[in-house]
C-alpha cells in the first residue's frame, strides 16, 4: 500500500503491512511520522503483533533507507557478552578475541538499529546503553580511542516498560531516552476485519509456491477467523494458513479446513453448575468446576442450551460461558448437537 500525504508532499511505502481498519490507519499515520525525523522510537505490543515489521518501514521510509538496518534481540543478549556485542572489542581483549569485532552500533552508523525486547535487558546493560545515547559515542572492549556514530534506534518491547519503571526494573532515565516517539500495537482480535485482509495476504504469499494462490475463504470460514482469540496475533494467523493450505484439498478454505494450532493455555472449563456423580467430580479443580470435555454428551448438551438460554444467544457471551477458546469451537458444538444459530 502507498499512501500519498498530499499536503506536505510525501509518500511512505507500507507493502508488507496489512489492513483497513482504523487501529491500522492511525499505524500508518505513526510511521509517515517517526519516518521523518531521527528520534528514538518504542514500539510496545503483544508477541506477534509485527513490531519488527513496523520498524523496518520507519527506517525504509525514511532519509537514512539507504544506510544499514540492524536488528538485535536483547533477550539473547547477556550482561557478560553485551558490550562486545553492540560496541565490539579489540583483538587480545580478552580470552578468544582473537581479532577485531565491530558491534551492531558501529555496524548500523549511518542508518537504523533495531532493539527488539529492549525490556530483557538487565540494569547494568541498561546503564551501558544509556551512556551511548546520551554522549553517541563510545569505547570498544579493550580500546581506548572513542568511536563516534551516527545512529538512529528504534526499541520494542512485548511488556509494559511504564510499569516496568515503577517495579524498579528498568531505568526511568532511559525510558524517556528510548521512548521520545511511542506507539502501542493493537492485538490481532481488535483489529475486526484486518485478519480477513490479512488471510488474503497469506493465501497469496504462501499458495504461489504450492498452485494455491487463488484459495477462496467460505463466509464460515471468515467467523471463524473472526471470532478467535488469536493469542499468538499476526505470526499464529501466518502459521495457521501455513499449514491450512498445506493440508487443503481443492480450492476452497472452509471453517474444518483451518488448522488452529493448540492452545497457548489452559481452558475449555465450565463456569456453571451440573449435577455429577461422585466418579465425574473427581475430574473436576478445586473450585467444583469441571472441564467441558470431560462431560458427557447429554451434560455437554444441557450446559449449551442453558448458555443459549441465559446469554440470549450472543456468540460473544456464550464462548466464556462455557470456557471455549474461540467461536470456532462454538460452532462446531453447536452443529454437532443440532442446536441451529447463535446471534
């Protein structure tokens, strides 16, 4: 997609970004911005929200798009191995520094470096990053002369940094130094229609190798989409239709042809009351209430009829009702015991 902002003459190219909802297009608007300028930026979401993915079109859409865009996972890094691995050191530095290394920050001099969880960092490591930032400079392991650069940093975090600082865990000096531009991703499942979109998308991208990219998603195939929770957001839909299309036969994408992964928690546990005998309540936790798979096929019967009845039907009501995961699962019980639409 290319978005012509007409009153000040600029364009940003967000190909790989999908959507139409509105939580989508206040995202494009962020990324026009932080393009413009070089400061810092944090970007908070959820695992799979494409973080990564936003980062590389600020740095793609911006001045510094010809320079060097390098990422980095800090939670692989460690306190011991952290300054050798953003500044580099010096061959003799130290046990197996056989030769000179350059690190990320003297790498990314002149374009981009992305921190993905910023927040794994440990506080002496976040008082090492600290320094660079506030002086843009600094010395390799073992050496003595300083080495100045030119580097514009965007950080990502899956956890709330804010709180972070009031815990204590990280440091509110840099918090202020990463976070000049913040924007929050919105979870796959308050985005409405975009997993459509994004569905699509993946169809397109993953049937071209294997002659399916003109797979067509049935109506019921798209409530089931809308409906789950998507724990995992953008990346757990990707390996949804992933490994949907590898299974599919024909050219249609039908509601039992989505291949759901398995759950990222516990649930599935009925919240209401049923009468069991002493044999079934052993199944149940501590609080008396029992898994909705352990129940048999009359209870699971009785209990979807008393949550029609007391939801009125409403899909969004009826699924923690009953402790399911998705409407996915909702739809499926309710064909399998005949008891028609929900609203």
């Amino acid at each position: 997609m290319v978005i012509d902002c007409v009153k000040d003459r600029f364009w940003v190219n967000v190909e790989e970004i999908i959507g139409s909802s509105a939580a989508h297009a206040e995202l494009i608007r962020f990324i026009e911005c932080a393009a413009r300028v070089r400061s810092p930026v944090l970007l908070q979401g959820e695992s799979g929200t494409g973080k990564e993915l936003v980062a590389k079109a600020i740095h793609d859409n911006s001045v510094r798009a010809s320079g060097p865009y390098v990422a980095v996972n800090c939670g692989a890094l460690t306190p011991g191995l952290l300054g050798s691995e953003l500044f580099g050191h010096e061959k003799g530095a130290f046990t197996g520094a056989v030769s000179r290394r350059i690190g990320y920050f003297e790498r990314a001099n002149g374009g981009t470096l992305f921190l993905d969880e910023i927040g794994e960092l440990s506080m002496s490591s976040q008082a090492m990053l600290l320094r660079v930032l506030q002086e843009s400079k600094f010395e390799r392991v073992g050496g003595e002369k300083a080495v100045e650069v030119d580097v514009r940093l965007i950080s990502a975090t899956n956890v709330d940094l804010k709180n972070a600082v009031v815990r204590g865990d990280f440091r509110k000096d840099l918090y202020f130094r990463v976070a000049v531009m913040f924007f929050g991703l919105t979870p796959l499942q308050e985005r409405g229609r975009d997993v459509v979109l994004l569905t699509n998308h993946f169809i397109r991208k993953f049937g071209r190798d294997i002659g399916k990219e003109h797979v067509r998603l049935t109506s019921d195939a798209e409530e089931a989409l809308l409906g789950y929770t998507w724990p995992g957001n953008v990346r757990e839909l990707e390996n949804l239709v992933a490994r949907s299309l590898a299974e599919l036969e024909g050219d249609v994408l039908r509601d039992e042809d989505l291949r759901f992964g398995p759950a990222l928690h516990t649930g599935g546990e009925a919240s209401g009351e049923l009468n069991l005998s002493s044999r079934e309540r052993q199944k149940t936790d501590g609080d008396g209430r029992v898994r909705f798979r352990d129940l048999s096929l009359a209870q699971k019967r009785e209990f979807l009829e008393r949550a029609m009845k007391e939801t009125g039907g409403r899909r969004s009501k009826m699924v923690p009702f009953l402790g399911l995961k998705n409407r996915h699962q909702l739809y499926r019980l309710l064909k399998q015991f005949g008891l028609g639409e929900t609203r």
